[in-house]
C-alpha cells in the first residue's frame, strides 16, 4: 500500500513504508464511511474560533474549593456547556444585580 505523504519543502511523495499495522484496515473504514456517507465529505468543515485567540476574551484565573469546582465540572458536562460560559453567565447577573 502507498502513502501518500507531504514534506517539508511543500511536495507531496509517493511513500511505499506503512506507518501502522492497521493502515489497510483504517483505509477500508474510511472508504467505507465516504462510500456510505457522500455528502459528509463533501459540506465545508465547520471552524470554531477558540476563545484563546479571540481578542474579544481575556483568560483569568478563578480559586474555587474542589467540591465546587467539581460540581461545576460535572454541571457543565451534563447541559453540554463550557465552565467559562456558565462563569461568564453568573458574572453578568451579579453585577446586573449589583447595578441595581
């Protein structure tokens, strides 16, 4: 089986060396899948820009008592969110609050 592969200098070579052993069956599943599911691989990647290169974020560091901590982890896991968005939340209802 041939690789196809890209080097440092920007061309694509031919390499006949198998990385894996289970190169072949890797290959077959993703014939198969593109095989099966054509249109997955033909719609655009979705490209989420992460908060650590937004320049609208500020990163901060947050002391909580582990328990807490935990149990925000936990919460945040089970409604699918992200820790600094539930932070984020609570933050702007505290100072809504506190503008009162």
């Amino acid at each position: 089986m041939a690789l196809l592969c890209w080097c440092w200098q920007g061309d694509f070579i031919l390499s006949k060396k198998k990385t894996s052993r289970f190169d072949e069956l890797i290959d077959a599943a993703r014939s198969r899948h593109k095989r099966d599911n054509p249109r997955d691989f033909n719609e655009e990647k979705v490209t989420f820009k992460s908060k650590s290169t937004d320049p609208d974020y500020v990163r901060t560091t947050v002391y909580l008592p582990k328990k807490l901590h935990r149990q925000l982890k936990l919460a945040a896991a089970a409604d699918e969110r992200q820790m600094s968005d539930i932070m984020a939340e609570l933050v702007e209802k505290w100072l809504e609050k506190k503008g009162d």
